[in-house]
C-alpha cells in the first residue's frame, strides 16, 4: 500500500475511535475498530503488528486495560510518523522546522493555480489565511473553507475578503475534520502534514497530492461533512 494512502487511512482510523477505555465489555463497534487497526498496523510492520496484537488481546480481554490503551495509540501515531519519514521529498513538497517560508511560497503557488473554486478544509484555519496565501486568488473564485476551533474569527475575515477581491467565499464549521486537506478545482487533492496555521513553523511537513482515485473518495466524503456543517 502507498505510504500516503496508508498515511490517510491511520489518521482516520484515529478520528474514529470508539470508546476504547473503562473496564465495560466491548461490543461490534470496539471489535471492528481494532481488527481494522491491527490490519493497518500489520501492513506497515509485521514485527510491531506482533505487539500490536498482544496489545489489543490485552485490551479484549480486559487486562491491563489502560496501559494496553496506550501502546494501541501510541504505535498507531508512531506508524504515521515512520511512514512521513518515508515518503518522497521532491522539491516544494517536504518542508523541515523553519521552513515556513518555503512552504508558504509553496502553498500559495497552489492556490494560485485555481482556475475555478478552492476548497479548504482545516480545523485550526484562522484569519491569518487571508494575508498568508489566499491572497494569490484572482478574481471570481468560489473559495470553500471548512474549520473548526476558529470559525468566528474566519467568519469575520471571509466577510471582509470577499467584498475585497471579489471572490465568492462560503465558510462553514465542523467538529467532524481532523485532517488537512486542499482540493482545486474538484478535481486535485492535496494533503498537508500539519495544519496550515503551524505548519513547518517548528516541524517538518509536507504538501502532497493524492492520486486521482483516492483524490475523488476524499472529495465525496468532505462534499458530505461540507453539506452536514454550520454556516458561519
């Protein structure tokens, strides 16, 4: 599996988690999820998988339940940063701590090519996205922006933006994204390693595009969370 499909798929299943703790039976919910889970971790290493099970057996079976709890967790974000570490690094995609700069030059490079409609989703957007990279939007632009802890803070600079450069922007809030995601133009797909606001400020990140098959799934299930989300 690619490490960026395998990536996405991780940092979903860490968005899904069902209730896991407390010394209660579990049931299909709690069941599927740590199949799924052991699966994954399977795919990225067999070796660590073989903890993994000991881990999740622990937890099934209700021994040791917390400290089980933890390894779970704990091997799952490991595994996203083994695969980060292991994916390509062209020029303008992989960006290390202080390399804001670049990643921003980057950035807005992409929001420049939007020919049509721009649709962003971050839980931690805020106003300084207006002077950061939307700016290189030319007139006439749908702009999408889906967020979460910032919304009013973004409802406020949208208003202002829009009246501005005449785009038309459209923001929305959601307690339902927790990944970082640019689509241009409905068609491209990209994901960044770390939300927009910190990104590359003190760690590395990266801006990478999904393949054309997985770009259309993502588009389908945020065009869902989109039309479930509050307008602000």
């Amino acid at each position: 599996m690619d490490a960026l499909i395998l990536i996405d798929k991780l940092r979903t299943l860490l968005s899904t988690a069902p209730p896991l703790e407390g010394r209660g039976p579990y049931g299909q919910e709690q069941f599927a999820w740590l199949g799924h889970a052991s699966a994954l971790i399977s795919t990225w290493d067999r070796t660590e998988a073989i903890f993994f099970k000991t881990a999740v057996d622990g937890m099934t079976g209700n021994f040791n339940r917390a400290a089980n709890h933890g390894n779970v967790f704990t091997t799952i974000y490991r595994a996203i940063a083994s695969l980060e570490e292991q994916l390509p690094r062209p020029a303008g995609q992989a960006f290390g701590p202080g390399a804001a700069y670049d990643f921003f030059k980057a950035l807005r490079e992409l929001v420049l090519s939007t020919e049509a409609s721009l649709f962003l989703v971050d839980p931690y957007l805020d106003a300084e996205a207006f002077d950061g990279y939307l700016g290189a939007l030319a007139p006439g632009r749908h702009v999408r922006l889906l967020c979460a802890r910032y919304a009013e803070e973004v409802r406020v600079a949208a208003g202002k933006y829009s009246l501005q450069q005449q785009c038309r922007i459209e923001a929305r809030r959601s307690s339902a994204i927790h990944d970082r995601i640019i689509f241009v133009d409905g068609a491209q797909c990209w994901v960044l390693g770390s939300s927009v606001k910190d990104a590359a400020a003190k760690k590395a990140t990266y801006l990478a595009p999904l393949s054309a098959d997985i770009a259309a799934q993502k588009i389908q299930i945020y065009e869902g969370i989109w039309n479930a989300a509050t307008a602000i």
